[in-house]
C-alpha cells in the first residue's frame, strides 16, 4: 500500500521527543514513583487563589478564549512596568521557542546552544530545518564568551541562553549577561531563558530593556508558579520583534483556564513568596543528603540541586537507576562534562524523607565511583 509521503524535513528526524516523562517511565515499569523529583515541578502546587480562578473559568469553558489574552498580558505589563504590546503568551516556554525558532531560523541557519542544555530549543530549531552548533559548558555554567565568539563564527540567527541554567542550576550576573547580549550582532535573535528566574538572586535577571530588537526574555508559570500542566508562558521584547509572532502562533492555544489561573497566580505575591522560602529549604536539605552521602551538591539558583558523584557518567547512571529501582525519580545532565552528575528537584519533606533513606542504599548498590576521565 502507498501512503503519504512525509515532508522533505520531517522525514529526516528521529520519532522523538525531548523528555520521556514520569508517567512513561511508570507504565512501562507498572510501578508507580513514590517521589518525583525529576521534573523541576513545583511540589508545593499553584496558588489557592489561582485553583479558584482556574475552577470558576470551568462555567464559561464552552466559549472559545480571548484568542489575545488580554487581560493576562495587561497584568503581566503592569506586573513588569512595561507595555502589554511587549509580551506575547503562549502555550508554555516550550511553544514559544518553537514560534521564535520558526520565526527567526530560516532552514539552513545556525542556532547555537550550549552542550547538554535545555533540549527543547534543540528539537524545534532541527523540527525547522535549522542547524544546531553547541558550545561546551565551562566549570558547570554555560560560557559566555564561547558563546558569543561562537555566534559571531557562524553568523547564527539565534542563539539560547538560559540563566539560570538547567540542567547545572548554575547562574550568571546580570552584568555578565548584559556584556553577553552587546557581544552578540544586533542580526541575531537571543534566546535569554528566564524559567528559573523567580528562584535567582538578586542581581541575576538584567532590568528589562525592551527596547533592543534582537532579545527576548522567556517566562513561565510552570516552575516558581506550581503549574506546569497548565502550559502558560511568555516573552517579553521590543515591539515588533513579538509582533512577528502574530504571524505563526497557535490562536487559540492558551486556553481560558490558562488565562485565568495564571492572570490570579501573577497577583497572589503571598503564594510566590511562601512558594520561594520552601524551595530555599528544600534545596538545601538536598545539598545536606548529598553530602551526608559524600557527594558534592552544587551550588543552585533553581528548584532543583545538581550533584556531582564524584566518578564518571556509567557511575551517575547506576545511581539513578539504583534510585528508579525503589521508585525515586530523578534526572541528569547528558553531555559529556555533565554527565558525572545527577540533578535533583525540589520535593515534599515526605519525599525528601524517601530520598534521605534511599540514596544510601542506592550508593552501597552501585559500590565505589571509579575515577572521572
Ligand atoms: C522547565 C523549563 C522550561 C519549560 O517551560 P514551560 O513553560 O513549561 O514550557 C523552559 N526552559 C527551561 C530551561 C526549563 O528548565
């Protein structure tokens, strides 16, 4: 039988998808996780004012949603002191990268990452034909410098980075990052990936400038907001540059339920805060199990800890199938250079009590860390 044929740059990538998730890692295992702390979700849930709004939007679910989101992206420009013709909503960070990469990537074009960050990028910019250069991380943070010399090279339409970073939880300055954004042409679109952005310290996020064409600042509410099965995000930048997405975005895709949990979530400051003192403390109860285990937790401005274990990457692995085995779910880093360590999310204090008694057993399973290469 014949059948369609696929287009000329679908047919040449892998059936694939950035993350295989929990969920997945569950049915195939028939075994449900009894702590999830692989998916730098928020444990401590969305706001009990954003639930409300989400379940009072339910009555008026059989209208299509304000295709601009309007209320939500007034809220966001007062939120940031800045115009709502300077944010642009869509369905998660994940999407918009997506629309950013179609818009600005040309097939053919470069987009230039770093080695063994956020995959997402990645999977869109090949999804459009695109071509990916990716730069070595140096002593556990994305290098700037290589970055942008890398740019420079191959006249790259993009380039990502995200501070902080994931999957080291490493952070630049502010400072760092603005002398970054004057190093690249003004005829490369930056990718400036903000979703940890509420965790950082102060003096981490550079102030708002929307008046440069070649930036744009991601945002979501699936992390700091606790709602990452809303699939809400933003971007913020200069006029036109997000006009052009009214080109290509999905219309109707950030649902009403979405616009009305994420327009109460942006107002309730009580909720964030109290959401940023429990993930300080968690992070640092990780770093403490870390190192009553002899591993080093690096230092992190995200929900999440990396730990470096101290041996290669086969060694990292066996530690996180030693704790997948009683049913802790945990991630890490890939690339070569990140590969030794595992990353960690934040969890319930019941979760990290589940961690606490499983990463020793995991550690006399997997026996001693052979030296790193
Ligand atoms: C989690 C994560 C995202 C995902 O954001 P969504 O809004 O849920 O799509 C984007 N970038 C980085 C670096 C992340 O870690």
């Amino acid at each position: 039988m014949s059948r369609p044929s696929l287009a000329p740059i679908a047919a040449n990538l892998p059936q694939t998808v950035p993350f295989v998730g929990p969920e997945t890692i569950e049915r195939r295992t028939g075994q449900p996780f009894r702590a999830r702390l692989g998916a730098n979700e928020s444990p401590f849930g969305a706001a009990p004012s954003a639930q409300a709004a989400m379940a009072l939007a339910l009555k008026t679910i059989w209208k299509y949603g304000d295709a601009e989101s309007h209320y939500l992206r007034l809220a966001l420009a007062r939120h940031h002191q800045i115009e709502s013709d300077e944010i642009v909503v869509g369905e998660g960070i994940d999407g918009l990268l997506g629309l950013a990469v179609r818009l600005y990537a040309a097939p053919g074009t470069t987009v230039v990452t770093s080695q063994g960050a956020y995959p997402t990028l990645n999977y869109h910019a090949v999804g459009f034909g695109a071509r990916v250069v990716a730069v070595p991380y140096r002593d556990n943070h994305e290098d700037l410098a290589t970055l942008a010399s890398t740019v420079q090279r191959e006249k790259a339409a993009i380039v990502y980075l995200a501070n902080p970073d994931n999957p080291m939880g490493s952070w630049h300055s502010a400072a760092a990052v603005e002398q970054f954004v004057d190093a690249v042409p003004q005829t490369t679109l930056i990718l400036l990936d903000e979703a940890y952005g509420e965790f950082a310290p102060k003096g981490t996020l550079p102030p708002l400038d929307t008046r440069r064409p070649n930036v744009l600042r991601l945002r979501t509410f699936s992390k700091a907001y606790g709602m990452a099965g809303l699939r809400c995000g933003y971007a913020i930048g200069e006029r036109q540059t997000i006009g052009a997405f009214e080109r290509v975005r999905n219309h109707f895709g950030v649902n009403t339920i979405a616009q009305a949990g994420a327009l109460a979530a942006i107002a309730d400051t009580g909720h964030l805060a109290q959401v940023l003192a429990l993930t300080a403390a968690a992070r640092s109860r990780i770093a403490d199990i870390a190192l009553a285990n002899g591993l080093s937790p690096l230092p992190s401005a995200t929900n999440f800890v990396t730990i470096d274990c101290g041996g290669d990457a086969h060694h990292a692995g066996s530690l996180l199938a030693a704790l997948a085995a009683q049913r802790i779910f945990i991630r890490k880093p890939m690339a070569p250079g990140l590969d030794h360590c595992i990353r960690i999310s934040v969890g319930t204090t019941a979760e990290l009590d589940l961690l606490a008694s499983a990463l020793p057993l995991a550690i006399t399973a997997v026996g001693q860390p052979p030296r790193a290469g």
